[in-house]
C-alpha cells in the first residue's frame, strides 16, 4: 500500500477557494480519488508538485502537451509576441500571422485541404464545421459515429450518442444520426437518404477507447460520401499535429476529407487554439460573396497570441522529429506492456498508433476476482478504472485517466518527448497496478474505501 497524499496548505486554501466559486464537485471528485495536487512547475512530461513530488505526464491534458510542457521555445515567442506590441485582435485587419499559420497547416494537411478557418477550441471546430457542411451541401442532416467524443457544446454535443453526456441538456441538433464504428452498411444506409451534410467521425476514435478502425474503414467511408454527395469531415482534435506520428491520422489511412479539425495540442498547451482545415470549394460556399466576408467569425479567432504559439509549436514538433518519435516511442512501449502485462487474465489488449494508446481491461473470469469486480462495478461503472487511475497516480507518480466513454481502457498518451527510461518507469508501474487488482485484497479494499467516501462526502 503506497503512502496517503496529504494535501499541502496552500493547495488546500486554493482549492476552496475554486470549490466556493467555481466548480465545486470537481474539487470534491478529485479529493475523493486523492489527485487534488498543486502543481508548480510543468516541464516535458513532469510535473512537480508544491509538497515536492514528481509526478509523470501519461495524459498530456488528453493530447494537448505533444511538445512537452511549457516548451522553452514556444514559451519564447510568445514572449517575442506580447513585447513587439503587434496588432493582437483588431478584428478589422488582415491578420498575416493567421496566414502564415494556415499556409503551413493545409501544406501539411495536404489533399483539398486549401484553406483554415480558426477558433479557439475543439468544440468551436466542430460548430464551425456543421454550419459550413450545411452552407455547402445545402442538406440539415449530420451523421456521425457511436461512442465518439466531439465537445460539449450544443451542435458538437448532438455527434456524441453516449447519454451521460447529453441528459439534461436537450432538445439538442435535430437531424443528427449516429452509427456504429466502423459499420460501412449502416453508414451507407443512412447516406443514401441524401439528408445528410457531412459525416463527422475521429479518424481513431480516443475517448471510445482508443478505437483503431479496420485499414479500409475510412477509405470507403470518404468513397461512399462523395458517392452520396455528403462531406467526409475527420475530427483531428485529439489524433492530429503529430500525436500518432503523422502530421495527421488521415495519413495512415490514405483519405482526402473535406475537412479537417484541428485543436488541443496546436499551440503548444499555453494558449487557445484551434483550427478546420477544409478544401476551396467548402470554404467558397461560406465565404460566397462581400456582404458575406465575415459571415462566419468569432472575436479571438485570429489572435496574435495563438498564430504565433502555434507557428512555433509546429516548428517544435518538426525540429525535434516528435512525428517520427511518436512512431519510434509508441512502438517500444507497446511492446514492452504487452510483455509485462500478458499473463493478467484482466488485460484484454494493448492498442493504440504512435503514442495514442490504451490499455483494454476485461471482467475476471475467475470467481474471487469476479465477485469485488461486479459489486464495485454496481456502484458505478468506472469505479475499477478510476481505483486504477488514483493508484498510478498515488503510488507510482502517474498521472492518467481512463477514456471519457470506455471506462475500461486505460488511456496512455504522453507528451511525444516522454524518454524511454520515463517508459520504463510507466511500465513497471502498469505492471504492480494489475498485479494488485489480480490479488483479492488490496485493490478491493480501496475500492471499498473510496466507495465510502464518496457516499460520506
Ligand atoms: C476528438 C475530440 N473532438 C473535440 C473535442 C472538443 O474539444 P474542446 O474540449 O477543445 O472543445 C475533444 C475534447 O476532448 C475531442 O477529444
């Protein structure tokens, strides 16, 4: 059993203060699984705490932090940038950095990919790309897929089927459909209807759990919707700038999409930002005339600040060679946890491209595992993955999560410029915590625990 984590003073002062004026479940979700740190310093993949712990980034803010945290580099021009006094959001301007930014983008996009529109968030790239299909296609209808995660505002929040996330705040987008995954006959059904405008879909699905799709899945999918007149649109939030080695995950699969969202990991993890890469004709149906030049805009879209943090992430990820370390490092870490983990019956599978990975956990087959494992999960579904979570992260100086809508996959996504000795690490740390919930004790009894807590709370 790992040491308990006492909470610093000051961390503690802080954190009421956010429970009193912000989010006060949140405080009190993260007490309970004994993750409420002050972090003080982020640098690469570590993070240091105010009470002098050293904890290793295995999330990366869900794919935000692939140059590694507060990159000296990018740190620098945004410095560079607030001291040059620049034209930071005068609206009526043409702002060149945003040109220069998209320029690079659609290079690498490649494809029909020709122009951007930016935002500042993944959810905002989704909203932009349903009103621009729409304008496009003239069709109301979006299709999109089962268990995918496209942001929690309305329009992006009416493309995710799980209900946990919409209860409550409905009526949401009429016309949107989701269908299974990697299901091209019940895609295909729904495209010939011809109501649809775009089919949006996570070229690998992250929050589903790390979801890899069959080599042919999206190429015929991008055929069928052009077949049906529909725009193939790939949500790139999590997957793009470098994270599973390509520039984009289109690229592993071969397709040209309509467009393109880009957000999280764009910047460099200091500064809003997001972007759709979309192709001439999209944007023309948009952007159609003068009276409609800003037809579709948002005040922070074009900030200074956010252009040249992400021209300088983009410069980071290829100087470093992050893509090709993406591929280098994934590799040897699926490896090695297939090795340390194949003897736990509980370990369904390493998956994952590059360094977006997951580890499935399964039901045990043998009776006393079964039985704590079906009583805990009664309590709540996520109860085993987030005992999991809280002892990485107390015991061994872990930080992960397990995927937003597969409580059972153990997401592995750290920052591209994690060492292969801090894999290492992680390794033998994945290894105790299956060893644990493999013995009938321990592990169930925290469960227990945490239970209590959370009903005494
Ligand atoms: C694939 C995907 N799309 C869209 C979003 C929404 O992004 P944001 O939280 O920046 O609005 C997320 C967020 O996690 C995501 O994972």
């Amino acid at each position: 059993m790992g040491t308990i984590f006492q909470v610093e003073p000051s961390a503690r002062a802080g954190s009421e203060r956010y429970a009193g004026h912000v989010n006060p479940q949140w405080a009190r979700l993260l007490d309970l699984l004994q993750m409420n740190v002050r972090y003080e310093r982020c640098v690469g993949a570590e993070l240091f705490t105010a009470d002098g712990r050293r904890i290793l980034d295995f999330l990366s803010g869900y794919c935000v932090h692939n140059v590694g945290h507060n990159h000296p580099d990018v740190v620098r021009a945004l410095h560079n940038e607030l001291e040059r006094c620049g034209p930071a959001m005068i609206q009526t301007h043409v702002a060149d950095l945003a040109g220069e930014l998209a320029e690079k983008l659609c290079q690498r996009a490649g494809g029909r990919l020709t122009k951007a529109f930016f935002n500042s968030s993944g959810s905002e790239g989704v909203e932009a790309s349903i009103k621009f299909a729409r304008a496009h296609t003239r069709r109301a209808g979006i299709l999109s897929a089962e268990h995918a995660f496209h942001g929690l505002t309305c329009g992006a929040l009416s493309l995710m089927s799980d209900p946990f996330w919409r209860e409550g705040f409905g009526p949401l987008l009429p016309a949107t459909v989701a269908v299974p995954f990697g299901d091209l006959d019940a895609l295909e059904s729904e495209l010939k209807t011809k109501q649809f405008a775009a089919f949006i879909v996570e070229p690998i699905q992250s929050e589903a759990g790390v979801c890899v799709p069959s080599a042919d899945y999206l190429r015929t999918a991008e055929s069928l919707c052009r077949h049906y007149g529909t725009l193939f649109v790939l949500d790139e939030v999590q997957t793009g700038m470098y994270r599973t080695g390509a520039f984009l995950a289109a690229h592993h699969f071969g397709v040209e999409p309509d467009m393109v969202i880009l957000a999280k990991a764009m910047s460099g993890g200091l500064v809003p930002c997001g972007a759709v890469l979309m192709s001439d004709a999209v944007c023309d149906s948009v952007y159609s005339s003068l009276p409609r030049a800003f037809v579709h805009t948002s005040t922070f879209s074009e900030n200074s600040l956010s252009m040249r943090a992400a021209l300088a992430t983009l410069e980071v990820l290829e100087a470093e060679q992050l893509g090709q370390r993406s591929i280098e490092a994934g590799e040897y870490l699926t490896a090695r946890l297939r090795e340390a983990l194949r003897d736990y019956e509980m370990v369904k599978e390493v998956r994952g491209v590059g360094l977006l990975m997951g580890i499935e956990f399964q039901a045990p087959k043998h009776l006393r595992l079964r039985i704590p494992f079906e009583a805990f999960g009664a309590v709540h579904p996520g109860m085993f993955g987030q005992i999991l979570v809280m002892r990485l992260f107390r015991d061994s100086g872990f930080l992960t999560q397990v995927c937003g809508n597969n409580f059972m996959v153990l997401k592995v996504a750290p920052p591209l410029v994690v060492t292969d000795a801090q894999m290492d690490v992680f390794v033998c740390a994945v290894q105790d915590v299956a060893e644990l919930a493999h013995s009938p004790g321990a592990f169930w009894s925290e469960a227990l625990g945490l239970a209590r807590r959370a009903f005494q709370a």
